[in-house]
C-alpha cells in the first residue's frame, strides 16, 4: 500500500543503485523507496519502523562465516542505545551525552566528531541514564535532539553546527534521549522527565530554518490556560474531563513522548507514543480517578497540521509506570476480510496490541509475557483488571510485570517473511504501595508509591534466591494469531533491540556482550560473536555497500536496567563504548574489555553523626536510579566501596558541593542539606557493612 511513487523509486533504486546515491538526496521518497532497496536512512530504517531488511547477503547458510571488519571507540563510558543511519557511504551514530560520530561505512574510519557540550552537571535529572537512541537525516543535514533539550541540525558533511533550537523550559527538568525523525520537512522531537515533575509535548521543527511549526500536548494544562496549539481542542473536549484532582496540576503530569514514532506516508498520520504519569500513584495524581488522557496511549495526529485524529489508551488511568512509549510498527496484516493496515506494540504492560492505523479503533491484544495485574483485554479494548491490581491505601500489590515492563524502549522487529515480530521481552516483578509521606520534591523521583518494599534481602543466599525471577528473553510473536511461535532465553533480563533481514536471520546483542544470529522461523542459534567485554542493549542494523553486506551494533551497557538494579546484571562499563560492524570473512580484532572491580573499604573506624533511617527515604528519592536499590549500583561509581566514603567531607565535597559535577555527578545543595546528605552517608555506610 505504499504510494506509487515509492514503488516507482524502489524499483529504480533497485536496478540503478548509483542514481539513488546522490548526496543530500534523503527526503521522504527515498526513505519510502527504501521500503524495498535496503537503505538504513532513519531510527527504524523506515517510515514504518519494521527494522527487516531486504538484504540477504549475508543469510541462514553462511552467518557462521561472519566476523569483525572494523569498530571504533567512543570517548564515554555511560550506556549506548543509538541505532546508526547509513547515508552514501557515511555510518552516523550517537553516543551517550548526545555526541555524535561520523565513520567510513566501509573502512571505520572516523570523518568527525561533533561534541553536544551537554553540561555533565545535569546528568542527575536523567531518569533511566544519559543515553541517546540516534540522529535524523534530511537533505544532505543531521539532526540530533540533545540531553539538555535542544535541537540541532548539524551539516552531514563535516559536522559542522548550522542551527540549534531550545525545544524545552530549561528551568524544568525535562532532557532528551530519543532519536528525531524528519517527515515532510518537519524534525519531530520529543523529551522526557516525568518521573521528576514535567508536562510531555511532541514538536514540529521547519528541517530547513528551525522554526517552530506546531506542538501537540499531550494532557491539558495544568494552569487551565490554552495554548493556542493543535492539541487545545481534543484536551478540553475530550482529555480534561479525565483528570480529576489536584495533585498533577503539582508535577505537570508527565506524559512525556520519549521514544515511539512512526509515520504513514498513504494516511498522512504519526503515531506516537505517550508516557506515564506524574506521580505514578493515581491516588496523589488525581484522587485515584479517571483516565488521565492521554496518559500511557498511542496518539495519532494529521502530519501537516498536528490536529489529533485518534488515540488509543493502552493502561487507562495508570498506576504501575506502564508507558505507551514502547516501539510502535506500521505494517500490513493478513486478517480476517483481508489485508489490513495496522500498528503493533508490544506494552510495557504486557500485552501485545494490534490497532487499525487508519481509525485507531482495537483489533486484538493478548500477552506475550507473564501478566498479572490484568486478566484480558475486553472487546472494547480496555483492560480487565485483577482484583488486586489497584493499591489501594496501604494494600501492597505484587505485580508481573513492573516498571522495567514486559517490554521496554529496546527495538523489536518485524518480518514480513515469517509474519513475526521478535520481541526483546522482559519479566521482573515489583511491588507497589502508596507512600502516605509522599510530597512533591524538585529534583526527585516523584513516583509516591513504596519502593522500599522492593528492597534487596540483607542475606546474600536469600538476594540470589531472587535471581530465577527476573528474565530475559526473545521471543517471535505471531500477531495474527495472537501467540508466541518460539522463544529463545537469556541469562540477564535487559538485552538489546533487535534486527530481522531476508537473509532469514534475526539478530540480537546480550546483557553478557554477545551478538547472535537466530534462525528467523524456528529461533535456533546459527552464530554468536565472541564477547564485547560489556553489555549490548541498541540494536543492531544492516547496509550494503559494493554488494557487500554489513551488521553494526553499538556496545556499552546502560539504561533502566543496569543503573537502578545492576545487582541483576554482569559487570559492565569499566571502560568506553564502542561500535562493532561485521561482515562475511571479517578478520578484525578489537582490544578485549579489562573489567576492574574495586576493593573493599576498611570501614573499622569509620563512622557517621547522620542516621542512616533517615538517608535511606533520602536515598530512595534522589539516588537509587541511579546508584541502585540497597546502594548496590557497581558504578557512578560503586559508592559502597568509593574512598569518598571515608570521609564526610569528602562525601560533602562532592554530594553537596559538586565537586564532580563536571563527571554528570550533579550537587545536591538545591534540593538537600549538608544534615541529609550526612544522613544518606550514614546510610550508605550501613549498606556497605553489610555487603561489602
């Protein structure tokens, strides 16, 4: 159902490669035609975020034969989840703080380098790490979206800077880590923050000038003024009446658009994804009450004008942090009356959706991992909830999944081939509880539910027992049927994105560093890389150039998962991040990962005026996403076995007055005082004997 337009310049591209090669030629033709030539020219390849390639040189008979040609090393050390691009022989790609590289496509060597100058100090407001997903690209230009907010459109050629755009309040604590795209000359770009006390939008940039097209919130202004802009319709007639209460007008709300979007060139729609409230508790949100559209749905607005057309709510009135920001797929379906034209998620809650493109109207939706917070999904498309699923008071629920999801911002796939997408799914259960003492605090999580509860066993053989419960595993859903064809587990449960091609392989990179080939129909392991040295969680893609084929991933542990309960995960980033790219007969070699692990403190006569009951609600609040639950975190750094332990002022120095501000370890003077920050001292003392 492509235009014929697009059909017309894939066949060309096809036969006559080299007309399709010209240098500043990616518009929307190119990245539609791309459909069928197997150009990698946007986050998801295409507009439809399939993420299968058409190339099959490299294929299901001779992958074994794969190995490294080159990889190039980054110059940061915190988690990597770019997807490159390949434009006319040019492999772009992001880091972590938003740098950006340029490399040969075919040798690696590196053309330049751009630095964001993203200033370190604001790494703490970085929800799940100070990632970034990946560039745009647009006639000949660069986009990326940076962790501080801004916009910029770099020249493809050199790097060289041509326009930046603030496209957030920077007295708010909003940052970006998702990846632009470029639809009809319009950047579109997101941001996240809700967990500290934002309002989501998605906006329209003009690729040329940088100026401001339209910008569409995603839930009505807390202030109750208008906003004279495409969404001021739709949330007074149909979202403002879902949000009862006071407590988000606080916070902002949240429903960031941190991640999911997709365009339909034959409806002219986007799709995107919107995220979880703020706080995640309903009952200091809106006294436990409403829908709070468009919280947790997939939106779909008019690509020219940005004026809503449908929505879909995934979790109506959300209380476990179950974003709708998870990847969206455009793809055509076999259903029942035919062909159909759908967009497919697999939710952070569990379930896998299947939802008309064109109307947003429900088609089907079944789990594919372990559920228990709803038993089905209704024929109207709501979800019928388990009688303990609301937290009501001081009840306590357990649930499958929790805010990891069963599904989280990682990439999956889909084959046309196999009618499968490849799901990179997670099961990690949580608790939760609603903390009577919650109050909002600038430059914490303000989530106000208990997560002391999900506190680790002091026993070191009762914390392993846990172990068997959280996992990992890839799994190939059928989404007509509504069922999984086969699954293939992992060791860790946070791995990385996934890339299916012709070739009938699927690929996908481990918590361990591995990168393996599954055979697309039936899962078994056809090759698997030796170990990167540190975790893979991007997701991997492929070009060609000389009719040769190529697979790239970046390398570098990070996120959610790693941060806030590495004590689940191997070791990881002792060292920077690198991008690895294959072919048939590579013979490279990178130098191997030296992991160094600190020695225990002699903590004999250290000790603490601060009390260490009250430095863990401290922690739990402004440290744990980071420096994990129980301070088990092995990096940013270990604090249980930092020197700094040692000392209150050297704790002070740098907790309280930022003396590694310039490292992304922000000070805490805004929000604490030196009596708390002595107190989380204290407490993270305490954890340190415990298990040093």
């Amino acid at each position: 159902m492509l235009k014929q337009i697009g059909l017309a310049l894939g066949l060309a591209c096809s036969l006559l490669a080299a007309s399709c090669q010209k240098p500043g030629g990616v518009d929307g033709d190119r990245i539609v035609a791309a459909e069928k030539n197997g150009e990698w020219l946007s986050y998801g390849r295409t507009y439809s975020e399939q993420r299968f390639s058409p190339l099959d040189t490299i294929n299901a008979a001779n992958v074994g034969q794969l190995g490294l040609t080159w990889y190039g090393d980054f110059d940061t050390d915190r988690g990597q989840e770019a997807t490159p691009i390949m434009v006319d022989g040019v492999l772009y790609t992001t880091t972590s703080w938003s740098n950006v590289y340029a490399y040969d496509a075919k040798t690696g060597k590196q053309l330049w380098r751009w630095d964001s100058g993203v200033d370190k100090a604001k790494g703490f407001q970085a929800c799940c790490d100070t990632v970034n997903r990946g560039v745009a690209t647009w006639q000949g230009a660069i986009y990326v979206g940076t962790f501080d907010g801004r916009l910029v459109k770099l020249d493809g050629k050199t790097g060289r800077k041509i326009w930046q755009v603030q496209t957030v309040d920077k007295n708010l604590p909003y940052t970006i880590t998702q990846a632009p795209r470029v639809v009809k000359g319009k950047v579109l770009i997101g941001n996240s923050g809700a967990e500290y006390g934002v309002r989501g939008y998605i906006t329209a940039y003009d690729a040329r000038s940088g100026k401001k097209l339209w910008r569409f919130y995603t839930i009505p202004n807390p202030t109750g003024a208008a906003d004279n802009e495409p969404s001021d319709t739709v949330l007074k007639n149909k979202a403002a009446a879902t949000w009862p209460g006071e407590g988000w007008k606080q916070t902002g709300g949240g429903g960031t658009v941190w991640d999911a979007t997709v365009y339909d060139p034959d409806l002219n729609l986007i799709y995107f994804g919107v995220g979880n409230g703020t706080p995640w508790s309903p009952t200091a949100r809106s006294d436990g009450k409403g829908d709070n559209l468009f919280l947790s749905s997939i939106v779909a607005i008019n690509a020219d004008t940005g004026a809503y057309v449908w929505h879909y709510q995934v979790t109506p009135n959300d209380a476990w942090d179950f974003d709708a920001d998870q990847p969206l797929i455009l793809a055509d379906l076999p259903l029942a009356g035919g062909a159909r034209r759908v967009v497919m998620q697999a939710s952070k809650n569990g379930f896998f959706y299947v939802i008309d493109a064109k109307d947003g109207k429900f088609i089907s939706a079944k789990p594919f991992a372990t559920v228990t917070w709803a038993t089905s999904i209704d024929a109207n498309g709501r979800p019928v909830e388990s009688p303990t699923a609301r937290y009501q008071g001081a009840a306590n629920m357990n649930s499958m999944p929790g805010p990891y999801g069963a599904h989280n911002w990682h990439p999956m796939a889909f084959s046309p081939k196999e009618n499968l997408v490849y799901i990179p799914a997670i099961g990690v259960p949580f608790s939760y509880q609603n903390d009577p003492n919650y109050r909002f605090m600038k430059g914490a999580w303000n989530i106000a539910t208990n997560s002391r509860i999900n506190g680790l066993p002091d026993d070191d053989k009762a914390r392993e027992a846990t172990r068997p419960f959280l996992t990992g595993s890839l799994v190939a859903w059928d989404p007509v049927k509504q069922e999984a064809r086969w699954t293939a587990p992992h060791k860790y449960f946070w791995n990385g994105g996934v890339l299916a091609t012709a070739g009938d392989l699927v690929f996908q990179g481990d918590a361990d560093g591995v990168l393996s080939a599954y055979n697309a129909h039936d899962g078994k392991v056809l090759w698997a890389s030796p170990s990167a040295g540190q975790g893979i969680v991007a997701a991997p893609m492929t070009y060609e150039i000389d009719g040769e084929q190529y697979v790239a991933v970046l390398v570098g542990a990070g996120g959610a998962g790693p941060t806030s309960a590495h004590f689940y995960l191997p070791q990881v980033r002792t060292t920077n991040g690198r991008i690895l790219v294959f072919k048939l007969g590579g013979k490279a070699s990178a130098p191997a990962v030296n992991v160094s692990i600190p020695d225990p403190l002699d903590l004999t006569d250290v000790t603490s005026r601060g009390d260490p009951a009250q430095g863990a609600a401290i922690y739990d609040g402004f440290c744990s996403v980071c420096h994990s639950a129980n301070v088990s975190g092995q990096f940013l750094p270990n604090l249980r076995r930092s020197p700094i332990l040692l000392s209150s002022e050297d704790w002070k120095g740098i907790v309280f007055d930022g003396k590694n501000a310039s490292r992304g370890m922000a000070p805490f003077k805004a929000f604490l005082t030196e009596g708390q920050v002595e107190h989380v001292r204290a407490y993270v003392l305490s954890e340190a004997r415990k298990r040093p």
